[in-house]
C-alpha cells in the first residue's frame, strides 16, 4: 500500500496540468455534469454551479466589445488557462493573434492572455477572485479585469495588481458599465 509520502511529487506543473485536464476533457461522467469544470495545483476537481442569467449576460458583452474594439485577436469565453495552480477557467479573454501562436497547447492556454475577465457570481468570494487575478498575473497576462454583480468593470495591470486602474491600458475605450 502507497503512503502519502509514496506519492509522486510534480516538478512540471505546466506538464502535470495538461495532462490532468486531458483525463478530465475525456472522462464521459463530466461531461455530463452542467457547470463549470476547473482543477486545483494536486488535479483535483473544483466544480461550480453554472452561472445565471446576469453573468451570462454581461460575459457576451465583454465578448462583443472586445471583439469590436479589439479586431486583431481572439475573444473566447470560459477559455481554460494552466497556472501554477492548476487549470483555471477565465470568464472571458482577449488574446493577440501573436500571442495565441504559442500559448496554445492541448487547448489549453499555457501561458495567460493578454486579458483575463471574471465576472463574478454572487457565491465568489474576495479570496477566489484576488487568487485568480495572482494566477493570471503570475502566467502572463497584462490586465486583469473584473466586472462586478451590477456591471461595472475594475481594471487591473500587471504590475500593479491591487492598484484599480480607471481604464484599461489595452482597450482604453472600453465601456466601464455594461447593461443589465
């Protein structure tokens, strides 16, 4: 019998990750389960509820704008993203066309987007969010956004993480209030 201490350890979380989520895209029980599907830095899995109405809302309008304003790159919604702490999955994400020639692997992101949006839910905590918006900074991303329950945006730069920024360097003329 294997003891913890038996256990094998990760030295290539990247590696460890996109394999684990391989098992995961192909295993048929969860791809029976409704909602969303991201695995911690160990390959276990966080499973959420899906989201509501307003969430969906306001991510197909990030989606939108951000394909209009933002032409030369991808928009993607629900885009899975390896981190040092396992697979995470953006709410939405801007990705230059430069930018997506080498970050994509095993459809996965292994290196974050230039722009990595949350819209929270009313079960996310200060923790969950701050801990992604780490995440997303640590693999690479340049701004983090986050669109609160009422629609309003929150701009981060990487670099300044806890500082709020009142626009976003990238897309300057994003709107800072979606419609409910």
């Amino acid at each position: 019998m294997e003891t913890t201490l038996d256990m094998p350890v990760i030295d290539d979380q990247r590696a460890f990750n996109l394999q684990r989520w391989k098992e995961v895209c192909v295993d048929p029980s969860l791809n029976l389960i409704e909602g969303r599907v991201e695995t911690d830095r160990f390959g276990y899995i966080i499973m959420t509820p899906p989201p509501g109405f307003s969430h969906g809302n306001f991510q197909s309008q990030i989606c939108f704008k951000l394909s209009t304003l933002l032409p030369n790159g991808k928009t993607i919604t629900e885009c899975p993203i390896s981190t040092s702490e396992g697979v995470r999955g953006a709410d939405v994400i801007w990705i230059s066309s430069e930018r997506v020639k080498t970050a994509v692997e095993a459809n996965v992101l292994v290196e974050a987007p230039e722009i990595c949006v949350e819209v929270l839910s009313p079960g996310n905590t200060r923790q969950e969010i701050a801990e992604k918006k780490r995440l997303y900074f640590e693999g690479g991303a340049d701004e983090v956004w986050i669109c609160d329950l009422k629609g309003a945006l929150h701009f981060f730069v990487k670099g300044e993480a806890e500082e709020e920024r009142s626009t976003s360097a990238i897309c300057p003329e994003f709107p800072l209030t979606l419609e409910s």
